[in-house]
C-alpha cells in the first residue's frame, strides 16, 4: 500500500506555542520562532508554487466575448471593504433542500448577527453541472480551495462530469433524511470528548458529520459509531492516516450510510475522486498508485461521493472566518479547517446542527483528540485560525443556531 509523504506546503505545521507562552521572554521567543515558521513556510509555499507546472490550459472561449463579464451578477452583494483579490462574489445555486422545518437555521438566521453574511444561494456543492468554461474562467483566479487556480480544465472535466447523480447536488437530501426538521450531529475531534459518554446522543440525530483522523472503534461510548459523512481532503486524509494511524485510523469510516465529501484544495482531490469513480489507481500526481478502495472501501458509486464548492469555501473565508492572517502577505496560505468547513457546511443544509468536539475556551484542560494515548496539548497552525474558529463557535451558540457541547464548562 502506497502512502505518499504529506505535502509540504498545506502540511498542517504546529506551532510550538500551546496556550501557556503568555509572558515575557516566552513570548518573545514564541513569537520569534513563529516568524521563523511563517518565513520557511513562505519560502516552501514559493518554491512550491514556482514548480507546479502551468497546466492553465484555458478552453477556447465559444466566442470573442469578454469572459470575465459572462458570470460577474449584478445581484451578488459584495461587501465593499473586502479587497477584490478575495473574491467576494460568488455563483447562485437554488439547489439547497427546501425544508419544511419552520424553525430551520435557514430561516432563523436572517434575524442573527449572521443575516449579513449569510448567502442563501451560495453553492455548497459542486458537480457535473458547474462544469462550464464560464464558470473556469471565473474560478481560475482564486488559487487553493477558494477556487479552480490549481486545476487544469481537463482534469476538472474528467472528475466532475462523474458526479451527475441526483444526490449530487444535495447534502441532505429525502433519501438520507426524512424528517421535516433534520437534526445534525457534526463531530470534531476534540479531547473535550474523552469520557463524555455522549456517543449514544450522537447517533441519535438523523445524520453524523465526522472528519479527518475520526476514530470510532473503541471510543463508541464517548463519540458514537455511525458516520453519514466525512469530511476530508486528500492532504488532510493522507497526513490522518500517518500521524494516526498507531492511534487506530486505518482508513475514514465505511458503512452503507456513509458518504465521502471531498473539500477540494488540491489537484489531488480531483484525481482521487476520478480515480474512486472509475476504479482505477490515481493515474499521476503526489498520490500515483494509490488504490481508492484502501481509503473508501469497494462501494464508489458515485452517489457516495460529494465535493465542496470553492465559492462556499471562499465564502466561510470571507464572511464568517475573515482572519487577521489575510491582512498578511502569507494570506494565500490560510482557509478554514476542514472541521470548520465541515461544521459551517452542515449549518448551511441541516435545520438543527448540535456540535461536539469542538475548541471551547477550556481547551487547555483537554488533550488534542479524544483517541490520544496520554495528554498532547492543542496544536495550533499557520494556515489555519483555530481561536478565530472557537470565538465564531460561541458566536452562532449565542445566536441559537448551534448547540455547542461544553462538557462541564457550562455555556
Ligand atoms: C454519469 O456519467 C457516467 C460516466 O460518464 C455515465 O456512464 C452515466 O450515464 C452518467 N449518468 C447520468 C445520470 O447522466
Ligand atoms: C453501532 O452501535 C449499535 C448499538 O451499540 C449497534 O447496534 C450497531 O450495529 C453499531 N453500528 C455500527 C455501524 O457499528
Ligand atoms: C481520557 O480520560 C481518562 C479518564 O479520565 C484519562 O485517564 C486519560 O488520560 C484521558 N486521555 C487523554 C488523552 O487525555
């Protein structure tokens, strides 16, 4: 079984600065080994950059139209203090589920804080539909997750034309869930979890969210066992299954519910999910060889798979995870963390979202993941804002658009 080395420039790097180097000297020298890191980290992501060849090959415009006015929409709200390079217009899908729940996040949140910020139309997936040389040349700009920079057409085209199912489309759709109010339980891997005996509770909900490194076996009890999607990238997965493994994670759940939601940051994802969709080994890049069974199992049909829309990660980014890292010039570095994404993703498509081992304020009193063997102190990273993350987690608690678990921390 191949395992290809972990990326280096979305590697998740920690910074050696857990919580506790709050003072003097401390900070300082924090803070120096910091810049150091932001310093290398540049230096690799340059590198790294100036190799990834330019396989841009545009397709041939239909006509001579100016292309990038084709999808500019009048209708789209930019805020206008964001910088244009964020990219602060986004596609217009109606394509969410229309629920019948009368008390649905969707429809409480106009009334929030959030009412601003919240786009009901933007697309939270994308497939075979979004295929369109409009839309490439709209995307193309945005590099990473927020768009298809990284991408080249033939690949976009070969991997997403194969998801052209119904279920597409949707997160949650009737066939998953058919209650008219569908409660969701998404699950971070958080040691707030270890002996929270909260598993039975979790499963109790109409869906499971789960991520990256999500460990059940043997940890039933605290965190459940049923899994309805996870939530991954390809870098995030392959660097799970090397720091985890001796932990337990062999491979992401498999059950017949379970289906796989790729957050797209890389070629890589692409490739892979063509590969699971054609059953093939991936056929070149950093993941060459690799079998799609060894991560998903041998059901890949294709309604098992969904994958992120860059406009929605763009949009986690700009409206409700807007680090001060993007002020910076590393801002090219940062997106939200897959268990961010996963989190914000079910607030956008369930109608009652209950979160479980997420950051807290009393993180210090918790290791980083429930399945670790002994205490490990959070990690924090530099393409990622994790305290940014937890403020937004108390934000939507107060609004009454997420149950928060808090342990013994109280609310
Ligand atoms: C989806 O794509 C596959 C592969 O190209 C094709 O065989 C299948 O007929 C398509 N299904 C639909 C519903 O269009
Ligand atoms: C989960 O646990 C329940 C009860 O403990 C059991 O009946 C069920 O088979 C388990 N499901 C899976 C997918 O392991
Ligand atoms: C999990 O909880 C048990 C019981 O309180 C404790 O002994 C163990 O050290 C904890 N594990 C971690 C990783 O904190």
């Amino acid at each position: 079984m191949r395992r290809p080395p972990a990326l280096g420039c979305c590697r998740a790097t920690p910074v050696p600065c857990p919580g506790r180097c709050g003072r003097g000297a401390g900070l300082a020298l924090a803070l120096l080994a910091l810049l150091l890191l932001l310093l290398a980290t540049q230096r690799r992501l340059g590198l790294e950059l100036s190799r990834t060849p330019t396989r841009l090959q545009a397709p041939r415009p239909p006509t001579t139209e100016a292309p990038e006015l084709v999808t500019r929409s009048p209708h789209l709200t930019p805020a206008p203090s964001l910088p244009p390079n964020l990219g602060d217009t986004y596609g217009r899908d109606e394509t969410s589920r229309s629920s019948e729940c009368p008390s649905s996040i969707r429809k409480r949140i106009t009334g929030t804080e959030f009412g601003a910020a919240f786009l009901a139309t933007v697309p939270v997936l994308q497939w075979a539909q979004h295929l369109r040389e409009d839309e490439y040349r709209r995307l193309r700009r945005y590099g990473g997750a927020h768009g298809w920079k990284d991408v080249s057409w033939d690949v976009l085209k070969t991997s997403l034309s194969l998801l052209n199912t119904s279920a597409s489309g949707l997160l949650v759709d009737s066939g998953q869930a058919a209650a008219p109010c569908v409660r969701c339980a998404v699950v971070g891997n958080g040691g707030i979890l270890n002996g929270s005996r909260v598993g039975a509770a979790i499963d109790a909900h109409h869906l499971v969210f789960r991520v990256n490194g999500a460990i059940t076996a043997g940890f039933e009890g605290d965190v459940g066992n049923r899994t309805s999607f996870y939530v991954f990238s390809t870098n995030t997965l392959v660097n799970a299954l090397g720091s985890y493994a001796a932990d337990g994670f062999k491979h992401p759940p498999r059950s017949p519910e379970t289906r796989y939601v790729f957050l797209p940051d890389h070629d890589r994802d692409y490739l892979l999910l063509r590969a699971a969709l054609t059953h093939q080994r991936v056929d070149r890049g950093r993941d060459k060889g690799v079998w799609p069974q060894e991560f998903f199992g041998e059901d890949l049909r294709a309604d098992k798979f969904r994958m992120l829309h860059p406009d929605f990660i763009r949009y986690l980014r700009n409206r409700f995870l807007r680090s001060d890292i993007l002020a910076t010039p590393l801002w090219q570095l940062y997106r939200p963390s897959t268990g961010a994404v996963m989190l914000l993703a079910a607030i956008h498509t369930c109608d009652e979202v209950s979160a479980f081992g997420f950051m807290t304020p009393g993180y210090r009193a918790y290791s980083d993941h429930y399945f670790d063997r002994g205490h490990k102190e959070v990690q924090f990273y530099v393409n990622h804002d994790l305290k940014l993350e937890m403020r937004l987690w108390q934000r939507l608690q107060r609004s009454g658009l997420l149950r928060l678990y808090t342990g013994t921390e109280g609310t």
